[in-house]
C-alpha cells in the first residue's frame, strides 16, 4: 500500500473510530461520576424485612404435591412469607412457582396483590399510579424474567420490578438508572439490548482502533526521518 493512500485511510477511519473513542471516555466518566446506590435505586425501595415462621402455621407436607413436578428438576423448596401469608417457593428448571403453605395449592401473584407488596417495598414520596405485567424481558427489566412493574409518580419516575414468581423486589429503575443506561448503550455499542459485549459494532471499532493504532506506529516512523531527532 502505497503512503498516501495509507495516510488518507489512516485520517478517515481515524476520524470515524475517534467519534466511537470519545464516547468510551464520556460513557466511562459517567459510570464514575454517577452514584451507584443511586443507580440501584436503594434510596427508593428496599427488601422487607425478614419474619419468623409462626408456630402454629399449618404445614402440608411437600410430597403430597411435589409428583407434579415430575417433568421438571426442582432445584429447591424453601418456605417463602409473603404479603402476610407462607408459601412455599419452588424453583425449578422452568421457572419460580409459590404454593400455599398450608395446603399445598399454587399461588399466582395477581395485580391486587402486586400493588401491595410494591408499596410495601417503596421508599420514596410519591404514589404508586399502576402496575403492568411483563411475560418477557423489557428494556429496564432485562433478564428478570416474568415481573411485576409498579410504577410511582415521584420525581425519579421511579418503577419497581417484582418477580411475578415469588413477588420478591427484582429491580428499581429511577431516572438515574436510565442516564446510566443510555451512556451504557453507548459503551457497549449495543443499541437493542445494552448488555452484548460481543456484538459486531463494538468488534469492528475495537479492530478498527487497534489498526490505527498500528497504522499510526508504522506512518511515525515513515515520516520521521533520524536527522529530526538529532542523530
């Protein structure tokens, strides 16, 4: 190649690749810049805390039921409070699914019940103005699974994830989050899903920066001459 053309190559893919550069140097001053207990959301919400098992809560036995799971390999069952009632909570290959404690029957958590454990777990001034179930993955909620999104009219437009398996506090998303996860976006080069390290744009910059890089080595030394340095 000849060194004009690698010049002219060098200066505008440069110039695209340096666009890509400062924005990893913003995106990486914000992730240092901004609080991390306020991108967690801990000022606006918090787990409930924790209740002993009464003594006189009536228990039916797990093996009564657990033949229903034969198609599935259950990981755990563990006793579960929740909304002021025990479950046990059944995690399996497919999934969190909660059964009544005392006899056994399966639970779903309902939006009545999905408001109340959402302002059980808020920490914030404001209201709570509705609560939306999600099957999938949304932008905020991300690999959560099914939840519960309960969202609050305070000034971080905060929204609360519940898990739709076992009603536990998944996520808070505040504004603060969102700013952070735009400047996320723009770090990972992951415009639909935000967290891919591995997709294609974020490989293509990060080669194209190396070449500069090495491009640049080589033009130095090609339009050095050793009389500029004194030798």
């Amino acid at each position: 190649m000849k060194l004009l053309t690698l010049r002219k190559l060098h200066k505008w893919v440069g110039l695209v690749v340096g666009v890509q550069l400062l924005l990893w140097c913003v995106s990486g001053l914000m992730f240092a810049w901004l609080d991390h207990g306020d991108i967690n959301g801990e000022h606006l919400a918090a787990p409930l805390p924790l209740v002993a098992l009464p003594a006189d809560q009536p228990l039916a036995e797990p093996s009564t039921w657990l033949e229903q799971y034969a198609d599935r390999a259950v990981h755990e069952v563990r006793l579960h409070p929740l909304d002021g009632a025990w479950f046990y909570r059944v995690a399996h290959d497919r999934g969190i699914e909660l059964r009544r404690a005392a006899d056994g029957t399966p639970y779903r958590l309902d939006a009545a019940a999905a408001r109340r454990l959402a302002s059980s777990y808020y920490r914030g001034g404001g209201t709570l103005t509705a609560v939306t179930y999600h099957a999938g993955e949304t932008l905020e909620s991300r690999t959560l699974g099914p939840t519960w999104q309960a969202r609050f009219d305070d000034a971080a437009r905060t929204s609360l994830y519940l898990s739709a398996g076992d009603g536990t506090l998944a996520a808070a998303r505040g504004d603060t989050w969102r700013l952070f996860d735009f400047f996320w976006m723009l770090h990972t080069m992951d415009y639909a899903g935000r967290d891919d390290f591995n997709n294609p744009l974020v490989i293509l910059a990060g080669t194209a920066a190396l070449w500069i890089a090495l491009t640049g080595m080589l033009l130095l030394f090609r339009v050095f001459r050793r009389s500029d340095f004194g030798f």
